[in-house]
C-alpha cells in the first residue's frame, strides 16, 4: 500500500516547507517538491499542515487506583488520543507492592491486547523496591522488555509513594541500566499532615484539595529530586510541572548544565485554582495532582515551554466518570479521584492558544509534542518527526478548522471536559498511523488490536 500525501505545509521542529510526502507501506519513503508518484491513495492536504503524529509522554488507562480504574481503557483513550492527531503514547504500568516488574508488564500488556488503536510504551512506576532481586529485574528492563523510563511517586502517601531510599536506589539503577527517571515531585508527608488538618477543620470541599497541596511543596520535592539524581548520576525528567516553585530549580539545574528535563500538562496553562470553587461539587472535575495553581503560574508555564526550561507537554489523561467515580468524596475532598481527561484535546488547545496566540512558534508546537517526547523516551526518530525511514504516523491538520471542544463529541468515556466550551480554531483532519490512514474526518478506521507496543531506546542514545 503506497500513500501520496501532496502539496501540504510540512511542519517538523525544525523546517516549515511545502512538500509531498510518498508513503510505501509502514515508513516514509521520500519527501520532496512535487513528486512524480503514482499511489494507491492520493491525499490533497494544500491548505493544511502535515505535522507528525503527536507523542504523548505521560497517561493513565484502565488503571486501577485507590478502588477505582480509570474510566477510559485502551479503546476509548487511544480512540481520543487518535482524533486529537495523537499517534503514540507512553502509558504507566504500576508495578503492585510485592509485585516482579514483569507481572506488573504482563498486566498491562493484557490491557491493550485486542484494543490498541494507536502505538504506545509502558513507563514502569515503581512501588517497591525492597529487595536485591527486584533491583536486579529493575536494572534489566531495558534489556528485556524495551522499557527505559522509571516513574517514582514522591506523594501519595496511601498508596504510590515510595521513600528517599528507594527513590535513590532506582536512580542509581537507571544510571546503570541508561533509563530515565521520571518524578511526580510533591513532599507527600506534608501533604499528609495538612490533609488531615483540614478534614479535622470541616474543611471537605474540592478547593482543600489545592490549599493541602501548596506550590512549596512541589517546589521542595523538584529540588529534592534534582539533588538526589545529580548525586545518583541519573537523568531526571519531572512530570506535569505546574508552578514557579517547581520550574525555577528545574531551570537552575539546567543552567549547571545537569541532566535534568520537565514536562508541563496541557491543563496547567488553562485551569486556575479557581476552578475547583464551581458550584455543586463541579470544582471536583478539576481535582487532579499537583492541583490547578493560581492564575499567575500559567505565564510563568508558557515561558518555561518557550525558554526550554521544559521540553515537553503531556496530558497526564487520567480520566473518571464526574458522575459515578469523582462523587466518591462529595463529603471529603481525599476520597475525590485525581486526575482528568485531556488526551484529545492537547494539539488543538496548544495550536490555538500556543501558536495563534503568538506564544511559542509552530516548529516549537511540533517539538513540544511531537519530537522531544520521542527522544527522551527512546521513540526518536522512529516516531516524533517526519522523515524518509521514520513510521509514516502523520497528522494532516486544517489550521483554519473551528472546533468547540466538548464532552458531548470528544471520544474518551469520561462525562465531561476539562476545556468545555472552549473554541478553537485549527483540528486534525486526517491522522495516519504506520501508513495507515486511522482516523478520517469523524470516522474512525483503525482496527481495535492494530496498534503496537513499542520497545523503546535507552535514554542518552538521543538527548534533547
Ligand atoms: O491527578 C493525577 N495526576 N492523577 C494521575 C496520577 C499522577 O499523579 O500522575
Ligand atoms: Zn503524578
Ligand atoms: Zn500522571
């Protein structure tokens, strides 16, 4: 099967160019002006802009936590993912304490057997380190399984967290074995004392959730972090950032010259503290970790993905129902699932408020999403980039398309959205996978199974 994707605007992080794009079978075959081709499909994208299909870094699906699973599974995520011009994503297998890594593996392999839409890897998040044996299998999984990035919790005290020795026992493992890790940076026993006060106050609603969970605290767990891994000799990379306290050491780090690297989240740029005061328990949609920040942060946000103080923006998609799982803490903020849906919705939102809004460039849009995620995350440049020998995942987008954003018409199974409402201008159109054309307008072509897991490279064969 041959695809001719002609005379469409090129966008790659680093070139903007008018060009055809000739697809023989999985992988680009040849870019060039006006290509005399013939081929089964011919795709007029004049007008449009060809992007490469978007990497997500940081999701959840059908992942179990604190009694509930995320609403959206393989299907229903990757289905979203794949309308939002998202061809690839890193996904979280959470290892169960007592857990070898490669159960945990075999678990989240099941998962998208049969369902897989789009192509994904699974970060490993680690809860349990307490023996020889489980380092060991730690420090194989490159080697064994193609996954290269670890994930530590320094929060949830209840469940993911884990302590500064077993934080630092996996960096010194991933210095070794050339993974990444990753850290959901917050000091989780403060948070703990503060949570328990306020409950004690009265204080149940959804804002307590943020006032429990203060910038500080991101801000202290980042440096403990960046310290611990420097020490270690690890690369560090810090999931959804979302406030200056947490951005200034990342970019005092980087400017020492350290291998340090941050991802923001699309929502952070969006949703204010403010958002969790909404009336009749709305303000619950909005609680997910760390919590929306006051409204100052979000200039702070954007000038950190301009400057390259963070390289990336995930969705951190961790979706549940409004109605059915995030009421659970109507009477008690805790018991409030973390985490919301945004997987559809992230190329739109940044291309709109990001690009047309003057913020950051459209070769900058294409690294944030696209390329960096790809290279730290040993993708690259297989996936994140449009070049001859790279997976044919492209994303022919209308950059003139009016879209209002809502849960009546996204695709994940999650009641509501985070961006209701909002109205964009510029939406993908048409989104090919491998050379595969998956989505086309409002259809969706993609046989559920066809997506593959991706063993990925060792971190530093590609630094960003
Ligand atoms: O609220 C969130 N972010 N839920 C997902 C788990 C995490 O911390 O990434
Ligand atoms: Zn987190
Ligand atoms: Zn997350």
């Amino acid at each position: 099967m041959s695809v001719l994707i002609r005379g469409g605007r090129v966008v790659t992080a680093a070139d903007e160019y008018i060009a055809d794009i000739f697809v023989e079978g999985e992988r680009i075959a040849l870019i060039g002006a006006s290509l005399d081709l013939e081929a089964d499909r011919v795709i007029d994208a004049a007008g449009k802009y060809v992007l490469p299909g978007a990497v997500d870094p940081h999701t959840h699906l059908a992942m179990p936590w604190r009694g509930e699973t995320t609403i959206d599974d393989y299907e229903s995520g990757q289905t979203a993912a794949a309308f939002g011009g998202t061809t690839t994503h890193v996904d979280f297998c959470i290892q169960g304490k007592g857990q070898s890594f490669a159960e945990a593996l075999e678990i989240w392999h099941g998962k998208r057997e049969g369902k897989a839409v789009i192509d994904n890897g699974f970060h490993i998040a680690i809860t349990d380190l307490a023996t020889d044996e489980r380092l060991a299998e730690l420090e194989r999984l490159p080697e064994e399984h193609g996954v290269t990035s670890y994930k530590l919790f320094m929060a949830y005290k209840d469940s993911l967290m884990v302590d500064d020795e077993t934080l630092f026992k996996a960096m010194q493992a991933a210095a070794k074995s050339g993974a990444l890790v990753m850290v959901h940076a917050e000091n989780g026993d403060a948070i703990e004392v503060l949570m328990a006060e306020a409950i004690a106050a009265g204080n149940t609603s959804p804002r307590y959730h943020a006032l429990t969970r203060p910038p500080e605290l991101e801000g202290e767990a980042t440096n403990r972090a960046i310290q611990l891994a420097h020490v270690a000799g690890a690369p560090l990379y810090v999931v959804h950032v979302s406030c200056a306290e947490s951005a200034e050491p990342i970019a005092l780090a980087r400017e020492r010259g350290w291998n340090i690297w941050g991802e923001t989240c699309t929502q952070y740029f969006f949703i204010d503290q403010s958002f969790l005061d909404k009336p009749d328990f709305e303000g619950a949609k909005y609680v997910y970790t760390p919590p929306p920040r006051p409204k100052a942060n979000q200039d702070v946000l954007w000038n950190a993905v301009r400057t390259n103080v963070l390289q990336a923006i995930s969705t951190d998609h961790c979706a549940y129902l409004f109605k059915g799982q995030k009421d659970a803490g109507v009477d008690d903020f805790r018991q409030i699932p973390n985490g919301g849906p945004g997987l559809e919705n992230r190329l739109q939102m940044i291309h709109h408020f990001g690009v047309r809004d003057g913020r950051i460039s459209l070769n900058r849009m294409v690294e944030l999403l696209c390329t960096n995620p790809a290279k730290l995350f040993g993708l690259y440049p297989r996936k994140g980039t449009l070049a001859v020998g790279s997976d044919a995942d492209v994303v022919v987008f209308d950059p003139e398309k009016r879209v209002t954003i809502s849960a009546a018409t996204h695709h994940s199974k999650a009641d509501y959205n985070l961006f209701e409402g909002t109205e964009v201008v510029g939406s993908p159109e048409l989104v090919l996978l491998r050379g595969s054309v998956i989505v086309d307008g409002d259809q969706l072509l993609a046989k559920p199974g066809s997506g593959q897991f991706v063993q990925r490279a060792r971190f530093g064969e590609q630094l960003v």
